[in-house]
C-alpha cells in the first residue's frame, strides 16, 4: 500500500511516518511538502535506517498549488493530512479530488465544519474522508463510538484531557497555549451545538497519577459536531481541558485584564498588541524545573442505559515517556493513531463522504490496534446502577 503524508517534513508527519515504517504494511510512504530541503534530508534519513524496507520518496508541493498536490497525490491508496489546521480545506480538497481515501490528523471546528461542506464532492468521487484522525479530536470520537456501542441508548459523552508540558519551547506552543484554554468553548446540548465563553464548564476530576484532581474547562473541538453524527440520539457532547493549576490560572487572569487580545490597543502613541507581547515574554521564559518533559492524559466518559440499568463507561489513557523514547508523548500519541486509521483507509471498504472517524472506523479493531504501541495503556471502567 502506498501513503501520501502531506506535510512531510513536520514533527507530526515524522510521528506518523515513524509508525508507518514499523507497521510494515505500507510498501511506499510518499512525503509532500514546500519544505524540500528538511523533507530531503527526513526522506535520506529514513533511508538509512537499519531493518527499513517502506520504500521512501518525496515531492515538492505548494499545498495551495491544487493541480500539482492532485498530480502528486493520484494513484496512492490513502492520504492524510499532517499541516497546519489552517491549510485543512485545501489539503481536503486536494485529496478528495484525487479521488484518494484521505484525512486530517487534526481539525478546528471551524475547519472541519468547512471541509464537511465537501461531502457530496467526496460522495461522487467515491472516496472517504476524515476531518480528525489524531488522538484529540480522533481518537476520543472512536473511543466514545466504542463505549456507545456497548450500551442501548447514550446520553451523554464526556471527553476531557489533562496537559503537562512547558509554557513555550517553540513559537508555535506558545501561540497555541495562549489560544487552547481561553478561547471559546463548544458543547453540543439537547441536540444543539452552542458557544460557550472562555473558561466556562468549570468541573473537577480525578485523574490517575501524576496528574491526580484537576480543574478542567470548556474548550473547542470538532467533536461536538461530528459525534452526534455517529451516535444517534445522544444529548449532550462536552469537551474539556486544562494545563498545570497555575499555568491555567495564570491564563485565566491574563484573558480577565485583556492581555490575550489580539486587536491593537495605543499607548503612548504606539498600536500595542496585547497578546504579541505575552507571547514574545512567554518564549523567553526559562522551562521550570521539574516540567521539561510532555505528559498528558485523555478521559472519555459515556452514560448511557444498557439493559434497563443506568451505565456509566471510562477509557483513560495517559501518555507518559519511556526509556528511549524521541518523541515528546504528545507527539507521539498524536501520529500512531493518524497512521493506523489511514492504514485503515488504505484497505478500503469504508462508507463514502466526509465525516469524523467514528462514523466509519470500526472502534474494536483500532482500540486493540493502538493498544499494540509502546506507551499506549488503555484502562476501562463500567459501573452499572440499578435498583435490586
């Protein structure tokens, strides 16, 4: 089978690829990206590696060059989609009308609503594509079909995450730490998506060590408008998430006072951008010892009725380092469930459109399937209450 990474030259894409390589089911893994001379250097890398026998190539593309990323992509078995969630359309369009089962590691709610406006072009090509295939958004959705499955009616799906990582070691983590928590948050209730503000949801969870009793709040994911999708009849869909205690408490006051703001303010004569200054401070930033290493740890939770009984299931996985290990856990756990679900595709036989991963992948062959990779631990739960 033969894989387009798209993005082929980030660390998501290298994550990904990893696994693809030590899956052994693809024969070819094609690596597109603009970024010729990182993706050269990853490709002759890979190459090099004892006991790799995926053959490697590469391409130089301009993702919003549609013709040539079509051209590239034709005749390969599936795609997925590795870039920056702002390139999502694009990329979507690219794969689907190179009739190419495809998806993305990763989407916005805002992309992914965007891309799932292209299901009738997807349905006529033939083709399947997925607006998340990660481990959040992604995974949780599958995990939540696999519990939702077990029960006769669902009422709720509760998917939550807990993040240890330092404030900035890139520009990029800064933009997104000072852009996750306070930025609004979506829930779908009583069969309706709604916006939520900034920090709302408050709630309280206990979480298996290190991580232990943590705040967590509303944020945006693609979940709440592709989970219903999957899950007929469910009621209500809530995505939360939180940092370190004073990380996030320091992310709430900074939004309160304004300094997360993006719109120009003046002072002294000079337009200052709030947030562009936070960040700036954030990235010089010394990490704190103690906190140099990435954990995190997703919770799904499904209530339900299962045989007149009122249910309620937990998966949680944490990600933690191991001896070993290159990548950060985060990154890690984020490519090997991109690169199952498009071996997944690759194979074929999935309903066509375009739709979020529970609505086609089979849950019980990806759960056992993720669970094969070092570092995964999946731990379930059911509690059945009834009246004796």
């Amino acid at each position: 089978m033969k894989i387009a990474v798209v993005g082929g030259a980030g660390a998501m894409a290298k994550a990904v690829v990893k696994d693809l390589v030590e899956s052994r089911e693809a024969s070819e893994v094609l690596l597109v990206d603009i970024n010729d001379k990182e993706q050269n250097r990853f490709a002759a890398e890979l190459r090099k590696s004892p006991g790799v026998k995926v053959k490697i190539s590469n391409a130089n593309v301009d993702i919003y060059d549609h013709d040539r990323l079509v051209e590239t992509i034709e005749g390969s078995d599936a795609a997925i989609d590795t870039t920056h969630q702002d390139c999502g359309v694009a990329v979507a369009r690219g794969i689907i009308d190179a009739k190419v089962n495809g998806c993305a590691l990763g989407s916005s709610y805002t992309i992914a609503s965007e891309v799932l406006k292209l299901d009738s072009i997807a349905r006529k090509s033939g083709t399947t594509y997925l607006v998340s295939a990660g481990v959040f958004p992604g995974a949780t959705g599958i995990t939540a079909k696999y519990l939702a499955d077990k029960m006769d009616q669902v009422e709720d799906v509760h998917l939550s995450m807990v993040i240890f990582r330092p404030i900035a070691l890139t520009p990029a983590l800064a933009d997104l730490f000072i852009t996750f928590l306070p930025d609004e948050g979506l829930t779908y209730e009583n069969g309706k998506l709604k916006k939520m503000p900034p920090f709302s949801g408050k709630e309280v969870v206990e979480y298996p060590e290190p991580f232990g009793k943590q705040t967590i709040y509303n944020i945006t994911s693609c979940d709440p408008l592709t989970i219903p999708m999957a899950i007929k009849g469910v009621k209500n869909v809530c995505v939360k998430a939180t940092y370190y205690p004073d990380y996030t408490e320091m992310l709430r006051i900074l939004h309160d006072v304004g300094l997360l703001s993006d719109k120009p303010i003046k002072i002294k004569g000079q337009q200052i951008v709030p947030a562009a200054i936070v960040k700036e401070l954030l990235i010089r930033r010394p990490v704190e010892d103690g906190r140099e290493v990435v954990r995190f740890v997703q919770r799904v939770k499904v209530t339900g009725v299962r045989n007149g009984a009122k249910t309620e299931c937990v998966v949680i996985t944490p990600f933690l380092p191991f001896e070993g290990q290159r990548e950060d856990p985060e990154t890690r756990a984020t490519g090997e469930p991109g690169s199952i679900i498009v071996q997944m595709l690759a194979r074929g036989g999935m309903k066509k459109g375009v739709m979020g991963p529970e609505s086609c992948i089979n849950p019980e062959e990806f759960m056992k399937e993720w669970a094969k990779r070092q570092g995964v631990a999946i731990y379930e739960t059911c509690t059945v209450t009834k009246r004796i």
